[in-house]
C-alpha cells in the first residue's frame, strides 16, 4: 500500500501546508535575512509559530498537543525551511529533543515534560554530541552517579542547537563505565537546575539564527525520576529517535531546496541578456530541469520515510538515513546551481540564495553526517531490512 492515497497528499495535509505557507509568507520570511545577518534567535517565528500550535506539531493530543502525524510534521518544517531554515528548527529541534520522552518516558514524564512543550513553556533540546563523540555517539563521557533518590550529572555537550533558549534537554550520561553502549542512560535536563551552564554561541557558517553552544553539567542534581526509561536504555532510545527525526532533516533539505529553487525560476523569467530572459537559454533551462527533479525525488523519498515514521516500519532506519542523506545531497546542490543561476547577483547578500547555499550544507552534517548515513544504509542492506516493493 502507498504511504497516502495514489501518492497524493490528504485533504487535511494540504491544509496544513497552505496555513503553514500562509503564516511563513506573513511572520517568518519578512524576518529571515534580518535573523541571518544579526545572527540573532528568530523571536518573531517563534511567537507566531507557538501561537498557531506549529511549534512542536508531533506533540500527542492526550498531553495537550496538536496531534500532527510524522507526515503532516514533514510539511511543517518543509515549509518554514523554504523561507527560514533557522526558524525551522524551532519544530524540528523540539522533536528531535522531546521524542526520548516519547518512545521511552514514564506517563509522568510525558505529561510534565510533554504538556509543557505543546503549551509553548520552553523548547526542547537534544543534548547527544560531546566534543569526543560526534559520529562515535557511543563515546559518552558525561556521567550520571546515582546518589539516593537523584542523579547528579557532570560533563560537556557541544553542537547543542537552540541550547541556552530550549528550556528542557534529553540529556545521554553513561551510568556504567564498564559498558558501552549499555552503559549509557538518558535525562530530561531543565534549563534552570543548578549547574546547569551555556558557552558561547557558535560563529557558524548557517543557520545562525539557531544558537549552537555547548551545555556545562557541573554537579547538576535531578531526581531519579527524571531518568528516560530504564538504566542503561538511554543510547538505544537515543539511536531510535533519530531513526524518526533524520526524516525532519531532510524535510529541511527539501524547503530550502524548493525555496532556492523558487528564486531560481522567478529570477530566470525576469532577467534579460543579449534581448531576452534567460530562461530562454535551454543550457539554462537544463540546469533548472536538473534543480527540479532532484527537489521532487527528494521530496517524494523524505514523504515515503515518513510514513514508515508513523508506522514504525521495520525499514524506517534505510528510509529515514537515506532520505536524509539523499535530500541533503541534493539541496546542496539545488542551492549552489540557484546562486549560479543568478551569476553574481546570487553571490551577494542581496538576494537569498547566498543564505540558503550556506544553510544548506548543515543537513549534510547534523544528526550523522552523510558518510555515516551511507554506512547506516549499507548495514541494513546487508541485513536485508529493506523494503520490497
């Protein structure tokens, strides 16, 4: 069976794509160069987006959400990306940081934690990557010591996004030093426990309007209550979450793809050489045909994981590895060829697609880079986890 009837999108999740396109048109894009270049939090998105219940759409209804499917969820962060990709990490980082809780949280945890995220009281972070353990996440060195009815954690997390503006975060502390992945446990972590700390934001080449800082736990008390499943669960939770948000990964490869992509087309209609539009040039139409079947395949791949998102599939860890990895791909390369579109007009500030080239090659990196995706891949493959369609 398809992932949505005749491969064509529902009533009620196109409608979710013209409210979402409608709110970015009004309350984000205006703002998305000016969040670029101040390299300040988008504030405005923010506020427009909790106010209309886009902020954290995956948020179950029983704890006070909108309920939106992994589907619906794609459009969302799909939408806002084609105009801001930093505002549309306000979605995408409040699931990558609240979905632990999800798949492995107690009832409480869900709905203190949860509830509080769906009714706009802080975003959510993920706080996974260390400065040992990037692609080797297994190499945890923070540590969680039991110390009667609490844990106390110490360590260093780096490449946190939105750390220091989420209010919460999944925290992975090894809670066994003899074992590896087993003794690894994860924590929701509130912004506001004694020593909890920020570093300075990161002077990154995109997405600057989302603040990447590394997190100080100095002697940070939690009650044991606060602990994501069982002792020893947290890198299993952890590796499962991201089978399910590399999917958002590559809705925001898809929205700055299309929305370079966009540019592109309007700007090779208006702009005239040698007596005519450039679009007449079929070098030039080539090079946009070659930009919009990458856009469309890479939407219709990061359209089929989710899918296998909502379902929990046994492929969704090829399909989510693979749509990320394909999408990003691509937007890097949609997003080069509209600044090639616009020739030296495109390499100025004055014109977005700069700004979209640059935030774009992030997804190619974030949430496992795109070498590590392709051994991902490979592995189920190999263990013949793949759909036989």
């Amino acid at each position: 069976m398809s992932d949505f009837p005749l491969y064509g999108l529902s009533e009620e999740h196109l409608a979710i794509r013209h409210a979402v396109r409608e709110l970015t048109a009004s309350k984000i894009a205006p703002f998305a160069a000016a969040v670029d270049e101040e390299a300040r939090f988008p504030h405005e998105a923010a506020a427009a987006l909790v106010e209309t219940d886009f902020h954290a759409p995956h948020v179950p209804e029983q704890y006070g959400g909108a309920g939106a499917d992994a589907l619906a969820t794609v459009i969302v962060i799909e939408e806002i990306a084609r105009a801001c990709m930093s505002s549309s990490l306000i979605p995408t980082v409040n699931k990558l940081g609240s979905m632990p809780v999800i798949l492995g949280g107690s009832e409480e945890l869900k709905a203190t934690y949860l509830g509080a995220l769906a009714r706009g009281e802080g975003g959510f972070s993920y706080a996974l990557s260390e400065p040992e353990a990037g692609s080797d996440a297994a190499n945890q060195r923070t540590t969680a010591v039991r110390d009667g009815d609490h844990w106390v954690l110490n360590g260093v997390k780096r490449w946190i996004s939105n750390a220091g503006v989420s209010e919460y975060y999944t925290v992975l502390a090894r809670t066994d030093a003899g074992e590896r992945t087993k003794g690894i446990s994860a924590f929701v972590v509130e912004k506001s426990d004694e020593g909890v700390s920020f570093g300075a934001p990161e002077k990154k080449l995109g997405i600057k309007g989302s603040p990447t800082c590394e997190v100080y736990l100095d002697n940070v008390r939690i009650p044991a209550d606060r602990m994501i499943g069982a002792e020893g669960e947290g890198f299993e939770i952890a590796m499962r979450t991201l089978d399910h948000t590399r999917v958002t990964i590559a809705a925001q490869a898809v929205g700055v793809a299309q929305g370079a992509l966009d540019y592109a087309l309007a700007y090779a209609q208006e702009r005239e050489q040698f007596g005519r539009p450039i679009s007449s040039n079929q070098g030039l139409q080539f090079l946009l045909a070659d930009m919009g079947m990458k856009v469309e395949a890479a939407r219709q791949l990061t359209y089929a994981a989710a899918g296998r998102s909502e379902r929990g599939d046994a492929d969704l860890t090829f399909f989510g590895a693979a749509a990320k990895c394909f999408a990003s791909d691509a937007a890097m390369e949609v997003t080069t060829d509209a600044v090639q579109v616009l020739g030296g007009y495109g390499y100025t500030r004055d014109y977005p697609v700069e700004r979209m080239m640059r935030d774009a090659k992030i997804t190619q990196i974030y949430e496992g880079t795109n070498q590590v995706q392709r051994i991902v891949m490979a592995r189920q493959l190999l263990a013949g986890i793949q759909s036989q369609i």
